[in-house]
C-alpha cells in the first residue's frame, strides 16, 4: 500500500480549505455556515445511512468497539494525568490544561472516515460508524469534565443534543430493528454522504490557526505526543489482544492516529476558555496527522 498515494487527496483537500479561506472572498463566516451544515446535517446522514445499509454483525464488530474504547480510555487517561506528573505539575496551567485535555483523545470524524472509506470501501465506513457510535458519547464527556469541575454545568443537555449521537444512536437502534433505506432514496443519502466527506476535510483546513502555537509549549508537547504517538502505540498493541482481523486493525489504526477534533475549540469557547488556544493545536494536530498516519498505517501496520 502506497500510504503517501492514500493520503494526499484528503490532505489536498484540507490545504484547499485553508488556503481558500484565508486567500479569497470564501473567509471565516462562509466557513463557519459549512461547518454548521456539515455537522447538523450532512454528516448524521452520513453517519445513519453508513450503519443502516450494512447489517452489523455485533458479534464480529463488539471486539473493534472493545479496543476503540479501550484505546480512548488510555488517551483519556494519560490527558488527565499530566496535571500530576511531578516533571509537569508546575510547569502546566490548570485552566488551559481543563480546556485543552480533549485534544489528546477526541477524533477528527471526517477525516477518519474519509480515510477509512479509502483503506476499506464500504465496510472501512461502517467499521468507522462503529467506532464513533461508541466512542463520541465517552469522548464528549471526558472533554466537557475537566471544563465543568471548574464552574461550567449543564453538558448533560449538551450531549443528548449532539447530532453525531442521535445520528449514530438511532442507526444502530434501526440497524438492530431491521429497518432498510429504501432503494429509490439510497442514491441521494450516498451523495449527502459524498458531499459530508470533502466538505468536512475543506472545513477543517479552513478552521486552522497558527497565531497562539507558540502559548504553554509544555502542555501543547505532552497532549500531542499522547494524540499523535502514543494513542497509535496503544491501538496496535490492543489489536492482536483483541483479535482483530485486517480491516478493523487498519480502521483502529486511522481512529488512533487522525487529528484531533476541529470542534475542541468551539467547546472550549463556548465554556469560557481560551478557545484561541485550543484552536492552534487543533491546527498544529491536523499537520502532525500528516506523519501519524502514515506512522500508524505503514511502520507500526
């Protein structure tokens, strides 16, 4: 497998955006509308359309789902312990360790399925469906925890409103219900799919930010090192322990090495945080993506 020839077209299309938005009349506020339309829309369709074509054999996928979350709990894990690190306690500020924690574990979802349809096909998208059917809920409550024990209250509602949960939850309740999309509106559900996958990777190029990358230099180190190292070392060792057959190894591989989420900083600001910050290493993840993935997928693979 040619993993740079794998690659390139999606991060082609993250430069696209990045360069679209800052270069042309196509700036922040149209972007912002794209993002809100992917991801209260395009992408749910997305998301339910991927788990309900395909029968999930839950006895085949309950071990991928078993090492995703085992895989996000050591990411969850090492994030939070970095405040008590004796080598790091003094040097990490606690708010923007509160508000920065999530980028070690929370997951680019376009991106990742982008890729996982490139490695896998159809079966490469459900398997990611999978994954973040189980691992968004948990994702979502350890990035809005840490943030919470400082004031903030009331994610409870924030979760149950999440679109990529309510998308996800009510493939696999229909999925195990036994309901099908019917034939004649399977053609347009796959182009909103199509169109959710290059408009996701055009949105996260557009959201990126260099400007705060040189703020709290530690913490930024520790929590990458965690998305970007760390997390694919945890993924291969669990897939032999899991047994996992090829595509589902390839898929934990992308789910632990894709950048982290573009949304962390909308959260973060939405809290009361430095959001700014947050954003710049959102930015910075999505270029170290460009060498964990091909880290996860051809040397540890």
């Amino acid at each position: 497998m040619n993993i740079a020839q794998l690659l390139v077209p999606d991060f082609s299309l993250i430069l696209c955006g990045y360069l679209i938005c800052r270069y042309t009349l196509l700036n922040r506020p149209v972007w912002d509308h794209v993002d809100s339309l992917v991801y209260y829309f395009l992408f749910p369709v997305l998301l339910f359309h991927s788990i309900v074509k395909s029968p999930v054999d839950w006895r085949a996928t309950s071990s991928l789902m078993g090492a995703g979350l085992t895989t996000g709990l050591g990411g969850i894990a090492l994030a939070y312990s970095l405040p008590y690190l004796p080598w790091l306690r003094t040097r990490i500020d606690p708010r923007e360790h509160a508000a920065s924690a999530q980028i070690a574990f929370r997951f680019n979802s376009f991106i990742g399925l982008a890729l996982a349809e490139r490695l896998a096909g159809p079966q490469g998208v459900l398997l990611m469906a999978v994954l973040i059917g189980v691992c968004v809920p948990l994702f979502n409550v350890a990035a809005v925890w840490p943030m919470a024990r400082h004031g903030q209250r009331g994610f409870i509602r924030s979760l149950l409103r999440n679109p990529l949960i309510i998308a996800t939850v009510s493939g696999l309740a229909a999925n195990l219900l036994g309901f099908r999309i019917p034939a004649w509106l399977d053609p347009a559900l796959s182009r909103i799919g199509a169109a959710s996958l290059a408009l996701g990777l055009l949105t996260a190029g557009a959201g990126m930010q260099f400007v705060t990358l040189t703020r709290a230099k530690t913490l930024a180190v520790a929590l990458l090192t965690i998305r970007h190292f760390l997390l694919p070392l945890i993924a291969v060792a669990l897939a032999p322990l899991w047994h996992l057959d090829a595509p589902q190894t390839a898929v934990l591989l992308v789910f632990s090495a894709v950048p982290t989420s573009s949304s962390a900083y909308v959260l973060a600001s939405r809290m009361g945080y430095n959001g700014a910050y947050v954003a710049g290493l959102v930015t910075l993840s999505t270029l170290l993506g460009m060498v964990s993935l091909p880290f996860a997928l051809g040397v540890l693979q």
